[in-house]
C-alpha cells in the first residue's frame, strides 16, 4: 500500500503543474501528500477539518481526482499485464469448474492437469497479485481486510437509491474518502459514519459539527486551512478527536496551511471561562406555562408527575443559578415575569386567565427565531397577511409571491449586508438579484411597527416598576475610571447616574439598545426582555437585510446569490435551508386552523412547494 501511494503521487504530480496552483487548489495538492505520508506512517483514519463545505468536498474530490489519473495512468502502461492475468485467472476457474462437475475423461484430466502444472505457483502468484480488485486497491485509501464489498453495498444502500449509484460523493467512498458536513442527506451521513466506524473509510473531509456529538475518533487530526472561527473552544473540541481510546497509545494533530503565530496561540491559549446567564424571554416563559398547562391533561399523567413538574418550573424560575453569583437579580425577576406575562397577553398568545390560545403552540414551534415568531402571530391575526394573499387580475402569483417571500425572509432569513455593499451602485447595477431586501408591504409593515410600540411601551414600563421596587442610587457620584467627584442633580431613577450625566435617556426610547444601554446595572435588562424586531432600511430602519432568498427564488444561482450579497456558500445555504423548512412549518400549522379555501393557505402552500423545488433541485445533495 505504500508503494502504490508513493506511486500515485508521483503520477498525479507528474505534470509539474501542481506546485504552481495556488488557494484551493495548492491546499488540494499539499493534503493529498499529507494524506499519502500518513497513509504510508500508518496513522489512519483522519479527519480533516475546514470549516467551508464547498472547500471540504473540492479537498474530497480533487484527492479521488488524483488517485482515478494515477490509476487511469497506470492502467495505461500495464493495460497487457492485466488482460493477460484476467485471461488467466478466467481460465483457472473455467479448469476448477470442471473439475468439480466430475464428467472429465482420462485423456482430458491428464490435460487438464498438465495446463495447471504448466501455469505453476509463481504463475498463479503473479495472477492473484495482478487482478483487478487488488489493482484498484492500491488507489484507495481503503484498509485491506475492513469491510467486504457486500457490506458496503449494505450500508449504503439507502444513500444509493436517494443520490443514485453514479453520484461523486457515493463514488468517492469506493475510495476511501468520505464528505460531512449538514449540508448532506441525513442518510449519507449516517453512512459514511457507519464506514468509518467499521474502518473502510480512513479519511473523512468535515466541518466544524463533526466535531460535536457525533462518535468518530480517529488517529489523527488535520486542520486544513486558516478561518475566523478557529478558535481556542473549537481547536479543543476537534484536536480531541485525536487518539482512539483502547487503540492508539497518543493521537497526532496535523496543521496544513494555518499561520505559524495563529498555531502557537491555538495550542497555549486556554478554553474561555463559560459565565450563566438567565435570558428570561417572551417565548421562554411562554414555554413553562405551556408545560404546566399540558402536564395535567396528558394521558396518564400522575398526581406525583404533575407536582415535580410544577416544582421544577417554580424552581427555575424562583431560583436560577445565575442569582448564586449575582443576588441583585432576584428582586427584579418577578417583575420581570409579570411584564412579560401580560405582554403576551396583549398579543393574544395567552388568554387573561393565563391559558394558551390556540397560537401558542405556532409561537412555540417558532421559538428560535423570537422575537420574528411573535411578529408573525401579530401579522396572522391583524389580518394583513391573508389581504397580502389575495389575488386578482391586477394582481397576479409572482407579485403575491415576491411580498410573501419578502415577508417570510424580514421574518426568519434576516442576514445583514455592509452599508458599503448596499449602497454601491456598481454591485447594484450589475447584478442579476435585488441585493438589498426590498421595502415591505405598506399593510406588513405598519403591522410591524404598532407590535414594535407596544413591545418599546411594555419594556419601558417593566423598568420603571423594577427601578421602583429598587433603592435608590447612591449620592456619591464618581467618574469610573479616574474616581473623581463630580456634582450632578438627583440620582435618576431608571438611568445609571453615568448615562443621567448626558441628560439620561429620552421618556419612550424609540429602540430597545435606547432603554437597554443607558439603565441602571441592578435593573438586568437584556435585549430578549425589549423583543423589538427591527426594521430594514428600506421601512425606514437602519439595517439593509440581503435579498438572498428572493434572489435564489428568482434566478436559482447560488454562487451569483453568494457573489452579489457578500455571504458564504454555507451560511446562504444554511439560510435558504431554513427558510425551506419555516415555510413547510407555517404551511402545516396555517392548514390545521384555515379552512381549505383561505386564500393565505393556498398561497404559503404554493410558495412552500416551488421553493421546496427549486431548493431540492439545485442545493440539496
């Protein structure tokens, strides 16, 4: 096996070209040499770590491209050897055949015989080293007597029949290279964590979420390449990967194309300290009174059940963990729930007496993505979306679905673009999308805006009532830094005395960071107690969102998509993914509570289905 990787580097370098190549390419050349010594050290399997998934499968691919022109090359000088050894090895078995049907004459046993004593040991030596599995098998990196091929077969299986036989990510495993990363089928995942297990794959191209949860450990660990999230935390979490407990005595760690200083800090740097933190939310709390509201109607539920249930949520929400190191927390907490219990109320998620409504459940499905998930409640029940939906002769599909996709992705594919990009013409000009998500519909976005006041107007208040609860602030007042006095007027009550010294915050903050930045320490407010969703510059708003998703539905060009909007090839598809699975989410839940002639069900189920398409068509793999 050695020999036929010195072989196949040599071929696939053979051009001169390689050492030329630069970026991705040069990475491909340098991890297969890489990948060829550690085959040769015996250190396989590997995983090797990128945290681009279009980077992982070209470092895949471009290594099988390497090892399929060694072969081809290969085949090429020794094309007579192997017709001669596969002639031979047909004619042995043709002579083992008859032998055993018994029907020989004398004659043509002594034949027989004398062709088998003429072929000789060496001969039959020579034909069973040149056959063609054993030919491909020097092009592989997979290990010589882990799995059979009918147990790859087996295995794969599943993958096959979504993917189909021919597919390159299923031709690559024939060669013991593997892809993983989330932007792959589930059942192509599950086997190539099934082949490296058993050890037929020994070299697995991955990203970051290898790393978490998922049992593949491996002798050595490659991280090829340089990127912004390789920290300290994600270095640990990987390189950990290294070393198989009961196998290996010490796992290697591999760094191939990472700076040198970024190296040495990677390997010193300590794990940051993790602090507790209790974000009390809308969407939180509204979970807890879910559970207790459903404990007690579940089937089978016990007395005993039902009262550690209640004890616990009372637990958590009496005594978190983050009051241990922070005491001043528990006098605001139950202001804090209070205010957010009657925000819900207000927008009709629970009843007056504290049930949940017949939305809680599309609010708690969507707790991810709060405060979106409670804009859309507040847009279901105002009505605007099913105006939105409606169409006529003036109004046909593709304007309904360019609102409704430009609702969906204000709500739940918010992505931010530099003001830079947004603003220049040259990009604008020439692309082939609309780069800056367009404005919202008048009807959406005055919607937005009166849920936007009432969530400003119910913060506000929850700080003053906490600041009231509270005693006053001392009258010693200092700079926090020099610790010089200074003369100031009376203590002001929700503002710290540092932000009252500019003349303290405006008496309705027009956002949240405007309540949230200038208060007091002790009140703890965060931003998931103000759930403001804001708005996008074309409503009016200081943030430009991408129009990735709108541009996708239009012209299906993920890499234009990509190019234009500033994004990473996986943050858009992870994106678009997202926004595919909401919109069959909300269509599910919209058919559960609309009749089937409502005009805002036809409409999402349509858009659900052709996004679904064009998404499975061009991006899922």
């Amino acid at each position: 096996d050695g020999d036929a990787s010195s072989t196949a580097t040599g071929s696939a370098a053979g051009g001169g070209k390689a050492a030329a190549k630069e970026g991705k390419d040069a990475l491909v050349d340098k991890l297969f040499r890489l990948a060829c010594g550690l085959h040769r050290q015996d250190r396989l399997p590997a995983v090797v770590f990128n945290f681009d998934r279009a980077i992982c499968e070209k470092l895949a691919f471009g290594m099988s491209d390497k090892l399929t022109q060694a072969e081809e090359m290969m085949r090429s000088e020794h094309a007579k050897t192997l017709k001669k050894s596969a002639d031979k090895t047909s004619q042995k078995e043709k002579i083992q055949k008859r032998n055993r049907d018994k029907v020989l004459s004398d004659k043509k046993e002594e034949a027989l015989l004398q062709d088998m004593a003429e072929m000789g040991e060496d001969s039959l030596a020579d034909i069973m080293s040149m056959d063609e599995l054993t030919f491909r098998a020097q092009f592989s990196f997979v290990q010589e007597g882990r799995g059979s091929a009918h147990d790859f077969e087996r295995i794969t299986e599943s993958a096959r029949k979504v993917m189909g036989e021919g597919h390159p990510l299923i031709q690559i495993l024939r060669r013991g290279i593997g892809v993983h990363h989330s932007g792959l089928q589930n059942k192509y995942r599950m086997a190539v964590e099934m082949l490296f297990r058993c050890g037929f794959l020994r070299l697995v191209v991955a990203t970051e979420t290898l790393a978490y949860g998922i049992n593949m450990p491996c002798r050595s660990v490659v991280f090829a390449g340089d990127h912004v999230s390789l920290n300290s935390i994600q270095y640990q979490q990987m390189s950990g990967r290294a070393g198989r407990r009961g196998l290996d005595v010490l796992g290697h760690v591999i760094f191939l194309d990472v700076p040198q200083h970024k190296m040495h800090r990677l390997v010193v740097a300590p794990v940051p300290s993790l602090q507790g933190h209790f974000p009390l939310s809308a969407s939180s709390l509204l979970r807890l009174i879910s559970l207790l509201t459903a404990v007690p109607r579940a089937r089978g539920a016990s007395p005993e059940v039902v009262r550690l249930v209640k004890g616990a949520v009372c637990r958590a929400l009496r005594q978190p963990l983050f009051a241990n190191d922070h005491p001043s927390f528990l006098p605001v907490l139950p202001i804090q729930i209070r205010y957010m219990t009657d925000f819900l109320v207000c927008i009709g998620v629970l009843s007056p007496s504290g049930e949940p409504t017949g939305l809680a459940t599309l609010a708690d499905h969507f707790h991810a993505s709060e405060p979106s998930n409670l804009v859309f409640l507040a847009l279901l029940r105002s009505g605007a979306l099913h105006t939105l939906c409606v169409q006529s002769d003036e109004r046909k599909w593709e304007a309904v679905a360019s609102d409704l996709l430009v609702t969906f992705s204000f709500l739940f594919a918010r992505h931010r673009i530099h003001p830079d990009r947004a603003t220049d013409e040259a990009i604008l000009k020439s692309a082939r999308g609309k780069v800056v998500l367009p404005a919202l519909p008048s009807a959406v976005a005055d919607v937005v805006k009166k849920y936007n006041g009432l969530a400003l107007r119910v913060a506000s208040a929850l700080a003053s009532s906490a600041a009231a609860s509270l005693p006053p602030q001392a009258d010693t007042h200092a700079l926090p830094l020099s610790g010089r006095g200074y003369a100031a007027a009376a203590a002001p009550r929700v503002e710290s005395i540092f932000a009252g010294m500019s003349g303290g915050a405006p008496s309705q903050p027009e956002s949240g960071p405007a309540l949230i930045h200038p208060a007091r320490p002790d009140l703890h407010l965060h931003a998931t107690l103000v759930p403001v969703l804001p708005l996008a510059s074309g409503d009016g708003g200081d943030e430009y969102l991408s129009s990735y998703p709108l541009d996708f539905y239009t012209h299906e060009q993920l890499h234009v998509v990509c190019n234009e909007s500033g994004m990473s090839s996986g943050a858009a598809w992870q994106g678009l993914r997202n926004l595919q699975l909401t919109l069959a989410s909300a269509h599910k839940a919209i058919a559960a509570m609309a009749p089937a002639d409502d005009a805002l069900l036809k409409a999402v189920g349509r858009l659900e289905t052709e996004f679904s398409a064009k998404f499975y068509a061009r991006l899922y793999k």
